[in-house]
C-alpha cells in the first residue's frame, strides 16, 4: 500500500500537471469506487478549476473552486496517473477518468484489485470527511514533547502504534519497520516502556527515514508508480524490509521476520533486542 512517502511523491508530480485547469467532466467507471458525493454526483466538477492538490496521511486530495475536494485512498493497487489525451481507450483497470477543457493531459485512477476509494466532499475537507477528520498528527509535523506524550498514553506495541493512522497518519508496513530499525528498537517494544532516550531517537529516526524516502520518490515494490508512471528508488535502501534472511547492512546479523498485530514485520535481532518479558516490562527509570 502507498504509504506517506509515496502519496507525497504522487501529489508533487501531480499538483504543477493539475493546478488552474478546468474540469471538462468525470467519467466514473467502476461506480464502488466513489464511497460519497453530492446529489449531482461527479458531474459537480463540470466547470470547476484546480486549486491545488495535497496529501494528508496516506490520501491524496484535489481542491477546487467553489469549496469542493476529491479524496483518493489509493489502498493497495491504487494509482493516479497523467494520459494525454486521445492516446487511446483506457486499459481495464481505470476506474475514474477526468478531462480537462484545455485538451490536456487526462487523470485516470486505475485500481487492479479495486480497494481504493474515492470521496467527493463539499466545504473543508478535514471537516467534511470522516476519512480525514479521524487521522492523527502528520509525523513530520509532529513536535517531540507531543510524541512523547503520545507514547505515554498507549500500551499497545510500539510497531502498532506507528501504524494506527489515529495516532500518527502515512505510516505503513515499510516505514514502522524501517524507523524502528533506524532507532534500535525491537517492534514488540510497549510504547509505554519507550525511555525518553529512545522516544528521542525515535523521533528523529522518523523524521529522517520518512525525509529520505521522499527524497527517493517513495519504494516501489509492486505497482506504485508517480503520477508519470516513474518507480521511486527507495526500496534499493532499504536496511530491514523485505530482507528476511539477509544480513543486516549494520551489523551483518541475520534479519528477521515476525508477526506483530497480524502484520509482516522485519528487523535486526543484534541492532534491536529485546529488553522486557511480556511479564515484566518496567522503563529504565523503574529499574
């Protein structure tokens, strides 16, 4: 699934392609995919031009004139991709096209296993969706002292708490692992016995791998792709994801891969060893 890296990716290559052009129509293709809209349906676009477009979480939205935004969950296969126009009928995986009155590169969402999504909403989108209004702080915004406070107040496993989207929004698979590593932490570690030392290194082990990763235009391990169809360059730095059975590029000990909270999780046994039992997990401070 696209996770924050790789939404942000989609949207800067996007927004210049998009912003100040005018909606000729939308042609839904595969109705499920649009979850709400108004009474009018798609056909509220006709007309309106293109604010500006912008990623929250693991979503994409497009605003225009006139209070109204599209949300896009892209989900496992989604992708939102420019076609010029006339090229040719979509392929059988397009599930949303919309035209542009210049003539202008099209927008198609083209979705293989349908899971994405679509939301049109009317007034502020933060307000208007449930989808948005949900999600937790953006991580790269998020001030150390709150995520400190956040840790405090969750007793779950630290690797679940990085992928809660209600606690801290765009994290996924990859990343909760990569960060983790980067920090030194074992992915079954309470986040209520993270030290301050280590929400610190968290922290910035954060913001640093999420920074790196938007730099690389996100990891392309299946059909991620940016709004030009170009694979991001992340996975090529990947120190623990996907590489079960590899040495660690740190310390040359064998990955390895578990299940926490049902999700495929990687990571370096020297570099990140447990210190607490499920029976006894008291902080350092404690000790």
């Amino acid at each position: 699934m696209p996770e924050l890296p790789e939404v942000e990716t989609i949207v800067r290559s996007l927004a210049p392609a998009l912003r100040g052009r005018t909606v000729d129509r939308a042609e839904l293709l595969f109705k499920p995919l649009l979850r709400r809209a108004p009474r009018a349906g798609l056909a509220v676009l006709a007309g309106r031009r293109v604010l500006g477009v912008r990623r929250r979480g693991k979503m994409a939205l497009i605003e225009f004139e006139g209070d109204l935004a599209l949300v896009f969950h892209l989900k496992m296969t989604g992708q939102l991709l420019l076609a010029a126009r006339g090229a040719g009928p979509p392929d059988k995986h397009t599930r949303l096209v919309v035209r542009f009155r210049d003539g202008g590169p099209e927008l198609h969402f083209r979705d293989v296993r349908k899971f994405g999504f679509l939301v049109c909403v009317s007034g502020e989108p933060e307000g208007a969706c449930p989808e948005l209004s949900s999600l937790g702080p953006e991580p790269l915004d998020l001030p150390l002292e709150a995520f400190r406070r956040l840790l405090g107040t969750r007793r779950g496993r630290i690797k679940g708490l990085l992928l809660d989207q209600t606690a801290i929004a765009g994290i996924g698979n990859i990343y909760a692992d990569e960060i983790l590593h980067a920090a030194g932490i074992h992915p079954e570690t309470p986040a209520g016995a993270v030290t301050e030392a280590e929400a610190k290194r968290l922290w910035t082990s954060m913001g640093s791998v999420l920074a790196l990763a938007i730099e690389a235009k996100g990891s392309s391990l299946r059909d991620y792709v940016d709004a030009e169809g170009q694979a991001g360059g992340f996975q090529f730095f990947h120190r623990v994801y996907g590489r079960e059975g590899e040495p660690c590029l740190r310390c040359g000990a064998t990955v390895r891969r578990i299940v926490v909270g049902g999700r495929g999780t990687h990571f370096c046994p020297r570099c990140q060893r447990k210190r607490w039992t499920a029976g006894k997990r008291r902080t350092e401070k404690q000790r």
